[in-house]
C-alpha cells in the first residue's frame, strides 16, 4: 500500500479563532499572520492505495463549492477545485476513487465532494463510485446543528448523500467497507461523533497494530495543536478535547502511530514525541507524501 498527501484548496482564517486563548505572542511564531490577523492554512487530504482492495481518499478539504462572495468571507484563497487537480498529478481521478472516508462534515473538510461553483447550477457531488463514511454522530450534527455550528455545515450536502444510496454510517471502531484495515477513534470535544481514521500499521504483535498512519482532522490540525494545552475557538469543549487529545497522543506514541495534519501548511506527516516534563511534540517531519510505502 502507499500513501499520497493531496493538498486540496487553502484558507485563510482567523489567528485568534484557531488558537483559542494562546496570546497572539505565542501564535504568531507558529503561523505568522497577515494584515487581517488571518493565518495560512491547508487542507490536506490522504490518499491510500490499494488498502482493503480499494483506492481510499481521507477528506476532500474545503473544495471550490463557494460563491464567489462567500469564498471572500470564508478566505478561501484559489477559485479552482485545486483538490482535482491533486489527485490528477498523483494519477488518479475522482471516478478512480472507491471510498471517501470524512471525519465530519464541516465545509472546510467536506466540501471538496461537491463540483465548482458555477453561477445557476445546484451543488452536485462527486466521486460518483466511491462509498461515503461518516459517523453516525456527525451525521446527526449535520442534520440538526446546533446554533453554534450551523454556520460551518453546506444545508444540501446531507441530502446529496443521502440521495447517491452509497453513504454507509459508522459507529464502531472499524466499518464494513474497509474491514480491519482502518480503526476509528471518536472525539467530541470539536464536534460530536469526529472520527479520526487511522491505517493500521503492519505490526499487530500485540493484535492491537503499531506503526500505522492516522488523520487528525480538528483534534489536532496540524503541529502547533500537538500541545495539549492548544485547542481552537471553533472547539465546541476545549477541557473536553484537551483530555481526548492528551490519550490519543498517549495512544499514538505508544504504538508508533504517525500523525498526518489536514491543516498544517508545511507538514504532512510527524511521528510524536514527549519530553522528560510530559510535553508531546513532533519529529521526522514530512512537508508531503508522493506513493510512499507503509512501512513499521
């Protein structure tokens, strides 16, 4: 199996808003932002090939979706669908696609399923023979979002899924598309239900799996969140997700499990680290992937 990192449309966003109450003086060493006070972020995607048989697309990223005036508010920096053109410099299509696995449905990770945006044309949705996961929780938020939330979800998308009759929920570790080759790990400290999809590594010595690859999604998007104490204004429960992400990254350190960030813009791919005070960090960083092979 090997794995390709597929950048899909950048943002822009509020510095504040994605490091929560870490003081800007902190921050701005991370990501450096503009005049706006907006920071550079990706939205990265992982592509897995063949895994189960399948060819397997993590996330589609933000997408092209937006009208233009809404693409200007929500910082969306390229007008093209750049998530197509990443896939076609890896080889691959969006018809070659089997499965999109998608943590949740929040535009910024789900909207590169529908086409461009073209003036007089209702959202259509792509990947037309690709089965689509999604938790059974964050398709409930989806269809019911809460107030504070219903601002990141796109109204059509849950009914466009619905329609295709090739949605499969998920409420266990594992599903029925893609078997034991990928465990789910489930967070609601940013949305209910984020399922964070890990490839199981080739080690399972102790029937458990070292050395695998997970996609951290919101839980942790990207290096600077790595610290615990660094959660995001968009999190519905910081104390919440500060205690989730402090056993995940338990978990992954003691299993060698790689990291992959949807949104760090210079870093796909990190191995994790704890200091001798108990602080996680990250090592053997990788800025993108191109047919690289799973390896232990």
């Amino acid at each position: 199996m090997k794995l390709w990192s597929i950048l899909g449309n950048s943002q822009k966003l509020d510095g504040g808003a994605m490091f929560g109450n870490a003081p800007r003086a902190m921050w701005a060493k991370w990501l450096p932002p503009d005049d706006e006070n907006r920071v550079l972020l990706a939205c990265r995607a992982l592509l897995a090939s063949p895994l189960h048989g399948k060819t397997v697309l993590f996330e589609t990223g933000i997408g092209a979706f937006f009208e233009p005036k809404l693409r200007e508010r929500y910082g969306v920096v390229e007008e093209r669908h750049v998530l197509l053109e990443s896939l076609r410099s890896a080889g691959f299509e969006h018809e070659d696609i089997d499965v999109v696995v998608l943590s949740h449905l929040h535009f910024d990770h789900a909207g590169g399923l529908l086409a461009q945006w073209q003036e007089g044309r209702a959202p259509q949705v792509l990947f037309p023979n690709a089965t689509y996961l999604v938790s059974a929780a964050c398709w409930d938020r989806a269809r019911n979002p809460h107030a504070r939330d219903r601002a990141s979800f796109i109204a059509e998308l849950p009914g466009l899924l619905e329609a295709s009759g090739r949605l499969e929920l998920v409420d266990s570790t594992h599903s029925r598309t893609l078997g034991n080759t990928v465990r789910f790990h489930f967070s609601d400290g940013h949305t209910p239900g984020l399922m964070l999809s890990e490839i199981v590594g080739p080690d399972h010595s102790d029937g458990y799996g070292h050395g695998g690859v997970v996609f951290c999604a919101d839980l942790i998007p990207g290096r600077p969140w790595v610290h615990v104490p660094i959660t995001m204004g968009y999190d519905r429960n910081a104390e919440l997700l500060i205690d989730e992400k402090n056993d995940f990254l338990a978990d992954k350190l003691a299993r060698n499990v790689h990291l992959f960030f949807t949104h760090d813009p210079g870093c796909a791919l990190a191995q994790v680290t704890r200091d001798e005070k108990g602080r996680y960090g990250t090592t053997h960083e990788v800025p993108d992937l191109h047919a690289r092979v799973l390896v232990a």
